[in-house]
C-alpha cells in the first residue's frame, strides 16, 4: 500500500475511507441480528466510532457479558 505523505490528502482520503466504511456498517446491520462495532483512529489520533445497537452493547455481547446463566437460547458461535 502506497503510504500518503502529504498530511492534507491524508486527511482528505481518510474522510473519504470512513464515510464508505460508515455506509457499509449502515447496510449490514440491516440484516438479521446485524449488530456491528467499529472504532477507527484518524492519522491525527481522533477516534471515530459506529455501533448498532451500541458500542458497549457490542462489546459486551463479544464478551460475554450481557448473556443470563444458563441461556441455551442463543449460544455464541465462533467463526
């Protein structure tokens, strides 16, 4: 990958970058039980965030945190 020097196109290509990644998380949490997180650092060090339902809802269902004891009903899978 070509790396961007000039600190202005940098910026102007990771706004471009992140607005498609934004689209792309928009569509698949259309899906069914389409939950997704995303953090993203500019080149500046600027975190930029998208979650559906939520960040920390994401995050805590990745963790295995907001399951009850004992919930056979939707068991995690990993891929």
């Amino acid at each position: 990958m070509k790396k961007i020097e000039n600190k202005y196109d940098r910026m102007i290509t990771f706004s471009k970058r992140i607005s498609g990644i934004y689209k792309k998380a928009s569509k698949l949490v259309t899906l069914p039980r389409g939950d997704i997180a995303i953090v993203v650092f500019s080149p500046s060090g600027k975190p930029y965030s998208f979650g559906h339902p939520s960040i920390e809802a994401v995050a805590n269902h990745f963790l295995g945190l907001d399951q009850p004891p004992n919930d056979n009903n939707h068991p995690l899978f990993e891929v």
